[in-house]
C-alpha cells in the first residue's frame, strides 16, 4: 500500500515519490558503467521505467521506494537491455535511486552481488528484492 498523504519517514521528513524516465536510466549508465556496452533493447529499459511507476503491483504491496528500486533492478536483470554486466547496472540503479530520493542504504558487503544472482536465478522476485533493501536502509 502507498502511505498516506502528508506521511512521514523515519527521519521525519516526507517520503519523497520519484518517478524516473528513460533519460535517467541511461545518464545512470554512464555513472555505473563509464565503458559501457551499447544498450541492445530500450524496449526493456522503457519496461522498468513503467514497472516502477505501478503504484498497486498487487492487494496489500506496499509501493515504498525501496520497492520502486527493486522493481528497476528486476526488470533491468531479467529483461537484459544491455548485452552484457545488466547485474552491475541493476545494482548501481538501487544504490542511485535511494540516493536520488534520500534515503542511504548500508548494504553489507556482495549483498547487492547476491541479490542480483538470486534475481537472475528466478529465486527473487521485487517483493523480496524490495524486502532486502529496506534491511540495508540507514
């Protein structure tokens, strides 16, 4: 579920909502992957642009941004828009995104790693993925 209007996180300030596009997908290509390989399907990135904006993804989810973060990553790692490291860009995309909206992660060491091997392997969906990430939120 989305928190109410006028809710508050645990710093006390308002959650704030960030809705990405494809433009920053790929400026955040660039930051996690300086030699990057050529996108091979933006239909893919387009895909988790819309993903992430679902505000119900199922009765009773609840639609944070650590959801939104995972919902980017799950796409990115399954869809495979790159031909090649779409764990890597995946990963970087969760730590940009919680940045983005500030709110700080404290990943412990290849939890990102594994993660995204669990995603790619079919053993984590976004709902888990989302459950991961709100353990690492500072």
């Amino acid at each position: 579920m989305t928190p109410p209007p006028g809710w508050t996180g645990p710093a006390g300030r308002p959650d704030v909502e960030l809705y990405i596009d494809l433009r920053w997908l790929l400026e955040r290509q660039a930051d996690v992957l300086p030699k990057h390989p050529t996108v091979h399907d933006f239909s893919s990135l387009v895909a988790a642009v819309g993903r992430h904006r679902v505000g119900t993804p199922r009765v009773g989810a609840i639609v944070d941004n650590a959801w939104r973060a995972a919902a980017l990553m799950h796409a990115i790692v399954r869809l495979r828009p790159l031909p090649a490291r779409n764990a890597l860009f995946g990963a970087g995309i969760v730590t940009a995104y919680m940045d983005a909206v500030g709110e700080s992660l404290d990943v412990p060491y290849r939890a990102l790693v594994d993660l995204a091997r669990d995603i790619d392997a079919g053993r984590s969906d976004a709902y888990d993925a989302a459950d991961r990430i709100r353990t690492w939120k500072m």
